[in-house]
C-alpha cells in the first residue's frame, strides 16, 4: 500500500475486527492484511494501547496444549470505533474531494481545449 497509516486508524480497524467478535492476535492480523501492510509487531503495541485505553480486554483459552489469548471489545471500544467510523467518513470524503474535484477540472481543461477556448 503506498499510503502510510498512522495509529488511529490502525486502531479503527483493530477495533472494527474486535466489533464481529473475540479473536486472537494473528486472526486480527489476518484480518488487517487484507486492506493495510501490517505485521504482527506492528498490530501487538496496537493491541496493548487499545488495552491500556480499555477498548479491549484479553482473556486465555486452552489451544493444542497450550494458552492462546484472546482479544475483546468494550462498550467504550464500541463506542470509540462509533466515533472512528464518523471521523473516517469526514476524512474520506475530504481526501475524495480534493481527489476528484481534480479529474473534474482536467476534464473541464480538456473540453476547453477541444472547444479552442483561450484564457489568454
């Protein structure tokens, strides 16, 4: 991907995959590959700092032998994912703007040079 995501984002969509339901640090991975170039190093700080702001909790489960942990929202990580969702919408739309607005103007460039119009 050749845009670089800063960490409210990443939480965003650690939080959105959380919303669908308990799940563990490599499936959240799993998940957030499909639309960004993340890591498992990457996603654990994120994990801890959701944590630390208790929109999610841990809890272990025995798996093959051994404890696997679990990852879950809170109401507060439902509520702070609302609010994400709200900013992106904003974020997108302004980035679409500037984004298209431009195609718009090269085509009202285009079809102001195949008119012959002169600004000069």
């Amino acid at each position: 991907m050749a845009f670089k995501i800063e960490s409210s984002l990443l939480d965003a969509c650690a939080l959105a995959i959380l919303s669908r339901g308990d799940t563990y640090g490599y499936e959240i991975t799993q998940e957030m590959k499909k639309g960004t170039d993340i890591s498992e190093s990457t996603l654990y700080p994120v994990l801890r700092r959701l944590q630390k702001d208790k929109l999610c909790f841990t809890y272990d489960q025995p798996y093959q032998g051994r404890n696997r942990r679990y990852y879950s929202i809170t109401p507060e990580g439902l509520e702070k994912l609302s609010e994400y969702k709200e900013m992106w919408e904003d974020y997108r739309n302004a980035i679409e703007s500037l984004l298209y607005s431009a195609d718009d103007n090269d085509i009202d460039s285009d079809a102001a040079d195949e008119r012959g119009d002169d600004d000069e």
